[in-house]
C-alpha cells in the first residue's frame, strides 16, 4: 500500500529495500543490481543457498528506503545526512529500477511514499547488500 493505494506484490522473489546516499552513481546502481539478480541466496535440492534470483526465474520487488542511510551512532534520534537529496534518489531510483526491468520481473513501491509494505519472510533471511 502506497499513501492507502494498492502498489506492487511479487510472487517468489526477493523484497529489496533501496536506499540511495549521497555520493551513489550509476556504476554503483549497476554493482549492486549485479550483486542482488546474481546473489545465491535461495535453496538447491540439498536446501543449500545456491541459486540466484536468476537461476530461480524469481521476481523483484524495489521499494525506496531513506531511512537505511541512518546514522545511528550517537544519541537516540536517527540523523539521514548521509542520504542522497530526494531529487537525487530519485533519479537514481528509477534508473536502478529500469535497468532491472530488462532483466527480470518488477514491481516497486512510491517513491517517497507513505508505505505499508508486507512481508512473508522465507528464513528468516535478510541480507544488507552494498555496492
């Protein structure tokens, strides 16, 4: 749910939360989408993470995520200057999601929007990918 609107759901898959910080470019959108389509992060006969959201033929779903370029270091209120401008994110949001696109199937969230995201996790399992 986006500001109370349906948005996007995937099926087997992978949930990628994206935070964009200042400084992120382009080769590192393209690092990172590499590393989440080629991540062997789901189960092979014997239950061993050995496939890769390729192998699986799995869908991705891509929802923008400021608050992960938190800084949680001191105090007990999280800083975000570490985030890249929302113009900036944006930009680099869409790009991201676009090359994804050519290569598997996408849903995504609003960016910059009030979201209830729902999740089943398989696991648990939850990684931080960096590019």
């Amino acid at each position: 749910m986006a500001d109370g609107e349906p948005s996007g759901s995937i099926g087997h898959g992978l949930l990628l939360l994206l935070g964009v910080q200042k400084g992120d470019t382009s080769a590192d959108a393209e690092k990172l989408l590499n590393k989440t389509l080629n991540y062997r992060v789901f189960g092979d006969q014997k239950g061993h993470m050995n496939l890769s959201l390729l192998d699986v033929g799995g869908e991705l779903m891509i929802v923008s995520q400021f608050t992960l370029a938190a800084d949680t270091r001191k105090g007990l209120r999280p800083s975000f200057s570490s985030a890249a401008p929302p113009e900036d994110a944006k930009a680099l949001y869409d790009e991201f999601v676009e090359a994804a696109r050519e290569r598997v199937t996408v849903a995504t969230g609003r960016f910059g929007a009030d979201m209830k995201v729902s999740l089943t996790n398989d696991g648990p399992v939850t990684f931080l990918l960096q590019s």
